[in-house]
C-alpha cells in the first residue's frame, strides 16, 4: 500500500502514522515502539539491557 501498511491477516490498513482507518477490523492503532535520536541522521528503535531506547 502506497503512503501507509496494509495487515495481510485480517485486511487493516494503517497510515504512516501507525493510526488505523475506519471500517477496518483492527481496534486500534499500531504501537509506537520506543526510540530515540543519536544524531541528525540516526534514529534508534527499540529498548537496549538498560531500558533506554
């Protein structure tokens, strides 16, 4: 899906924001996992042992 995220298991189509669209069989919208910059053109995702992101 061009400009967003197709679920191929139950059809829900997000935007690129992660938020749902109407009528769609998902009840929420997609978590936003944590994440942080460590420079002007690096973005970490996800928590490191000591539970920073």
């Amino acid at each position: 899906m061009a400009g967003g995220f197709l679920c191929p298991c139950h059809g829900s189509t997000y935007d690129l924001a992660g938020r749902v669209f109407k009528n769609k069989p998902a009840p929420q919208n997609l978590d936003v996992p944590p994440y942080m910059f460590t420079s002007a053109t690096t973005l970490v995702i996800g928590k490191d042992e000591k539970g920073e992101a």
